[in-house]
C-alpha cells in the first residue's frame, strides 16, 4: 500500500481544526502523516495542530493556499497526496476510497460536500452547503477541474504538472485544472466527502464570490481552445439571464418598458435550474426555498460582476470594448452632424466664434490650475505652487493610459525629491480622486432641467463642508484594501480641497459654456447645463478605466446634457470642441509648468 500524506493549509483556524483532524484520524485507513501548514497564523492555530498531533510547517508570513499547499507538499514524504481544507471533516472512508479510485488510473480523485454544515451557523451557511453540495453531486463523474478542497493524487502526477501557482488566493483550483486535465483523467466523486464550515456572512459570501468569478471567463476561453468542456456551480442559462436583467434595469432609465424584460429575465433565472430547487425544497421546505432563491440571486449578481471585471482584465478584451466605445461615439457623432448639416454650418460661421474659442481655452486653463490647488491643499503640507504643478500636471498626462496605477505611481516618484513620503502623496492622491469625482457628480446636477434639483448640490457641499470625514473614512478604507500606505487629514484641509474642486469645476464649465454659445446657444439658458454637463461627462468618462481619459463616453454624456440647449448636431460638435480645448488647455499648462522644472531628465523620464 502507498504511504499517504494529508496536507492541510490552515489559516486562522481555531474553531475548525480540531474537528477536521479528528476526521482524519477517524479514518478506516489511517494515513501515515498529516501536515498542516500553518500560513502565518494569528490565532494559536500552528501550537493547538503541534497538540493534536500533527506535523507543523509553519509560513513566516501569509502566502495563500497555493504556498501553503506547495509548502505542505514539499514537506511530505508520501507516495499519495490527499489535500485537506482545515474547515473540513472527511467522512470517515474517504482516504480507502481515494485509494482505491486512484488505482483505476486516475491523475486526481476529488469530493463533494456534504450537505449538512460542518457548523450550523444559520441560513447563509445552509445556502452556500446546499448549493455546494447539489452541483457537485449532480457533476459526479470524469470532470475537466479538480478540486483541492478534499482530493487525492499521486506524488508523480504533481511532480508532473508542478505546483499551484503561488500568487493564486483564489480561483487556483481552475488554473491548476487547465494543466492537469490535459495530461491526466480527473474524478469527482461523492465516495469522498466531507462536512465544510462554509462563510455564514452574506457580504463576505458575495465578495469571496466576485474574486472566484474574476478567472471565470479566462477559464472558459481556455478550455474552450484546448476543446474541453468546464465544470461550472451554476447553470450557464442562470448566469445569462441575470446579466441580461442588469442590463435591462440599467437602460429602464432610458425606456420604462426595460423593467418589463427585467423581470422577464428574473423569471427566466428562476426556472433555470428546478433541479436545485426541488432539492431545496424537499430537504428545508417551501419558505426557506423563497430565501434560498433571493440568496442565489445576489450570488450571480457577485458572479456576472467578477466575471465582467475578469474579462476586461485581459487585454485583448479590454483593447475591444475602449475601441468599440470610441468608434461608437464617433459615428453617433457623424451622424448627428450628417442630419443637420446646415445648423452646424451657420453656427460656425458666426462672428464671435474666435473671442468665444479663446475664452473658452482660458477658462479651461485655469479650471485645470485650480485643480491642481485643490489636490495641493490636500498634501497637508505647503509646498510651492510650482513645485506642486510639475507633480500634478505630469500626473495628469498619465490618464490617457488605461488604469489609474499610472497617476499614483507618478505622484510618489515625483514627490521623494521634495521630502514627500509615499504615505503622504498617496493619501493626497486617492482624497483628490475622491473629492475631484463627488463634486464632479455634485456639480453635474446643474445639467438638470428641473430647477429645485439645485437644491441638492448645495445640501451635499454643506454636508461635506461640516463632516469631512465622509470622505476621509471611504478613502482610508479603499486605500488598505489596496494595500496602500495613507495619513489622516485634517477637516481644515479637506474643506480646503472641497471647496477648489468645486471652483475648478465652474471654472472649467466656462469654456464649454464659451463653446455652447460661440455655436449658438442662448448665453443665459446654456450656463447652468454647461457646467453641470462638463463636470458629469468628465467624472462618467473618468470611471471607465479601460478607455483613456473617457475618450467617446464623456462625448457621449456632452451631447445628452447639451441637448436642452443646442440641437443635437451642434451639440455633437460641441462635445468634439470641448475635447480640441480641454487638450490644448492641458498641453499648454503641462507644458508651462514642467518648463520651469528643477527635476532632471532622468528623474521625471523614472517618474513617467
């Protein structure tokens, strides 16, 4: 008989542990080692496995699972491997199973989960276990994927396909299935099984599920290219329907008749699978199925989302969806100037049209200066307006790259040779994307055509004013959840930044107001719209991170809002003349500033 090794990662677990290695040595046949990794835990997790028995390898700092199982591997001595998750307890003859499937042939031998808790810890858990169990009861058989939460495969075989990618947290069961699947037959099988402490919190359940669903779609091309079919939780007519239900909710602003598909398509999700949910019914009844179904539903919601989020990572995708988005906006352009021709043409030939272009380059630039000292004000630290230029200005080019890591990056680098840690220029950074982006959105309320709507911007700026920590909250939360280093701010400095940004953002609608006029808007009727519509389109383009510098989506957003105002071929034509100006204005001021830069040429080319 082949020695058997039980490779257990473990992270924080306390509560689990103790039963999962109780499993384990419960079983009709006993293996001869259980390894558990302790992946730099917090809890006393590595001391109470030394006390249960087990050989402990401990990580001196949290590496994942896929360290952790590499890790585990490394220390074994078994011709058999049998993975264990440490919120697990196999039953009790799992590992004879294993071995006795392994001998069919098979490269991977992997289990399904009870469909009772290991813990009942309410109704999110009974969720995630039946659902977990059901799929994977009904997948039983020879699957293209592996998984590695209770699974069993010969030394040999993972010397082969080597070991889990180490940068994996999540998802790494897929990627490791695209090796092996090729080479070696995979098993899943409810001869092995186990009772698992599923997440029993709904908002960590769904996060855990939109970082799952972020490999999704790359898994599905792969396999799609190799000729294999891919081993999926849910029903891919499911998955569809509630993609096309958001869809519809969102274009419902649009067209009212939109909610009518919407719930066409929740119907449809709901009938996509009735296997599921005679299961549900007959092991928990007919009101806790009603609960089951509102639960699976915001599921998919996570898993269409991670799965977008993980498609527009790949490049070629995110190439597509920026090109067709700009094309698009250029022939909705085209065409508006195509149907009314002579508008456009009359409007150009007015007199004023020069002093109104200069204007509106001016205000533009000036816009842009007052930004800068909105994110100046925000450093918590005085440092020349110069000095403060180059950095801001230079950061600002970085837009036209698809992300935002471009604009950080440079802030940092350009900031050392002035004392300014990256802690500092960090916090300065993401509180002016933040601050830049509410009253962007604040101030494109103008562009409503009803009047008391102005009411709103004005109780949003008093509320910011009087509680800056609105903002300083979100952003110190988004900022450790990136994993980047911030300081806290003052209130003093928050209002500061608030204030300018709004200002900037006045500034800079007088150029499109120009715009507008020099094309033939009325000059009183234009100046509201105008400044709410620039600030709107520019924070709308802002948030599509995959088009550079919103290119086609804030033109788009320009000729909605203008539409009050000016026909929509001019509008058309002014979105495009706004584009030419905002260009111009920030070359020229980029170019002004860097002219007077003390930084050397290889500090700000490390810096680019």
């Amino acid at each position: 008989m082949p020695r058997v090794s039980v490779v257990i990662p473990a992270y924080n677990r306390v509560r689990t542990l103790p039963l999962c290695l109780d499993s384990v040595a419960r079983q009709t046949r006993t293996p001869d080692e259980v390894i558990v990794v302790d992946d730099a835990s917090t809890d006393g997790t590595a001391d109470l496995a030394a006390s249960l028995g087990a050989t402990v390898v401990r990580l001196p700092v949290n590496g994942g699972v896929s360290v952790a199982r590499n890790a585990g591997v490394a220390a074994s001595s078994g011709e058999v491997l049998f993975f264990l998750d440490s919120d697990e307890a196999l039953a009790e003859h799992s590992i004879a199973n294993a071995l006795e499937l392994l001998a069919g042939g098979y490269g991977v031998v992997h289990g399904v989960i009870a469909p009772e808790p290991l813990i009942d810890d309410g109704p999110v858990e009974w969720y995630k276990t039946l659902h977990a169990y059901f799929w994977r009861k009904r997948g039983a058989g020879e699957v293209p994927t592996a998984f590695f939460a209770q699974a069993a495969m010969p030394r040999h075989v993972f010397d082969e396909v080597g070991p889990f990618k180490p940068e994996l947290r999540d998802s790494e069961d897929l990627e490791y299935s695209e090796r092996l699947a090729p080479r070696h037959r995979i098993l899943l099988t409810d001869r092995i099984s186990a009772r698992h402490d599923e997440e029993h919190r709904l908002w960590p359940m769904l996060r855990e599920q939109f970082r799952r669903s972020l490999l999704l779609g790359e898994t599905l091309f792969a396999a799609r290219r190799s000729g294999r079919t891919s081993l999926t939780a849910n029903r891919p007519l499911g998955i569809l329907a509630v993609g096309l239900m958001l869809v519809a909710l969102g274009l419902s602003l649009l067209s009212p008749w939109s909610l009518v598909a919407a719930a066409g398509f929740l119907a449809l999700f709901t009938a996509a699978d009735p296997g599921l949910l005679s299961f549900v019914a007959r092991r928990k009844g007919i009101p806790f199925l009603l609960y089951f179904l509102c639960l699976h539903l915001l599921t998919h919601v996570a898993l269409v989302a991670g799965a977008v989020v993980g498609l527009l990572r790949l490049r070629g995708v995110r190439v597509a969806v920026a090109t067709g988005m700009v094309v698009a906006a250029a022939v909705a352009v085209v065409l508006l100037v195509r149907h009314d021709r002579a508008v456009l043409s009359a409007a150009l030939a007015r007199p004023r049209a020069l002093p109104l272009a200069l204007l509106a380059l001016v205000a533009n630039a000036v816009g842009l200066w007052l930004g800068m000292l909105s994110w100046r004000a925000l450093l918590g630290r005085r440092i020349p307006a110069l000095a403060a230029g180059r950095i801001f200005f230079l950061g600002q080019l970085s837009k036209y790259l698809p992300g935002r890591v471009w604009g950080v990056v440079t802030h940092i680098e350009l900031g050392r040779p002035l004392g300014m840690d990256a802690a500092r220029m960090t916090t300065a950074y993401l509180m002016s994307l933040g601050i830049t982006t509410l009253t962007g959105f604040v101030v494109g309320l103008l562009a409503a055509p009803l009047t008391y709507a102005l009411a709103a911007p004005v109780a949003v700026l008093l509320v910011l004013l009087l509680w800056p920590a609105l903002l300083t909250a979100p952003v110190g939360w988004v900022a450790r959840r990136v994993g980047k280093p911030v300081e806290p701010l003052p209130g003093s400095a928050v209002r500061a930044g608030v204030l300018t940004a709004v200002i900037s953002w006045l500034a800079s609608g007088v150029h499109l107001w120009a715009v507008a006029v020099a094309l033939g808007a009325e000059p009183a009727r234009a100046a509201l719209p105008s400044a709410g519509a620039f600030a709107l389109a520019t924070v709308a383009g802002s948030l599509v991170l995959i088009v550079p510098d919103g290119w086609g989506v804030r033109e788009v957003a320009i000729v909605g809002a203008l539409a009050t105002v000016l026909p929509p071929a001019t509008a058309a034509a002014a979105a495009v003349a706004s584009r030419i100006v905002c260009v111009l204005a920030e070359l020229t001021t980029s170019l002004a500033v860097l002219g007077t830069s003390k930084l050397s040429t290889k500090e700000t080319a490390h810096a680019v």
